[in-house]
C-alpha cells in the first residue's frame, strides 16, 4: 500500500507541487531556493512508493515562473526518475509550460526535454490566460 496524495504549498522561492496517486504530478511556481532539499527530498520519498504501483499513465504537468540553475540537478532526477514508468510498459506525458514571452523557461523545457531524452510537450500560455494559471 503506498502514500495518498500529498499537497506541497508554495512559498515565495518554492513551487506548488501535487502528487496524486491518480497519475498526475503538478509542479508550479517559482524554483529559487538554493536549500529545496527538503522538498525534494519529500517528492522522492513518494516518488520512490508511486513508483511501485503506478498509474497507467502519469500526466506531469511543469509551470514554472522562474527555475534557477541550483534546483536543475535536482529537478533532472525527480524527471529521470518519472521517466522510468516508460520502462514498464506505463504511459508517461510531460507537459511544460511557459508564458509566451519567456524565452528562458522555454529553452530551460527544450534543454530538459534534449538532456533527459524524454519528449516533453512545449505548451505556450498567451499573456491573457498567464492570470487563470497563477490563481490555482
């Protein structure tokens, strides 16, 4: 029997993050902080148990505002782990999202997607519909 879901709250310098059973892991915000380990830490930790009894498909949905280069090597692990489900035969869909002005956190998703070889879905947020994702 493995972890419920498990609900992460934002601060200033970490992202949102959702881990839910059901196959969807969500990560939002703003990744800034230069000591995350303990959030990490925790995302591996269910992770680690998720991995054991996946879903068919696991959605992974990426918004981040801002991603400095402290949180990469981190954030690189937790997608290589993620990334494993294909391995055994489960679907996995990586969206990353940017704001349609924001070159960095584009070319940051293409760097992953290049680095991870594994596909990731480059999906554009117009200005206008930028406020309706930062309200959740």
């Amino acid at each position: 029997m493995w972890l419920a879901g498990k609900r992460i709250t934002p601060t200033e310098s970490t992202p949102k993050v959702v881990l839910d059973p059901e196959g969807i892991i969500t990560i939002r915000g703003r990744a800034l902080n230069t000591n995350s380990e303990d959030i990490f830490r925790q995302i591996n930790s269910w992770l680690d148990e998720y991995l054991d009894d996946p879903a068919e498909t696991t959605n992974v949905e990426i918004y981040f505002e801002y991603f400095n280069s402290v949180n990469s090597l981190v954030f690189n692990t937790i997608l290589r782990k993620i990334s494993k489900l294909q391995l055994n035969n489960k679907k996995v869909v990586f969206n990353w999202y940017y704001d349609e002005d924001d070159e960095d956190i584009l070319s940051l998703g293409e760097n992953i997607s290049l680095a991870l070889d594994i596909p990731m879905n480059l999906i554009m947020i117009p200005e206008a519909q930028d406020l309706v994702c930062q309200s959740d």
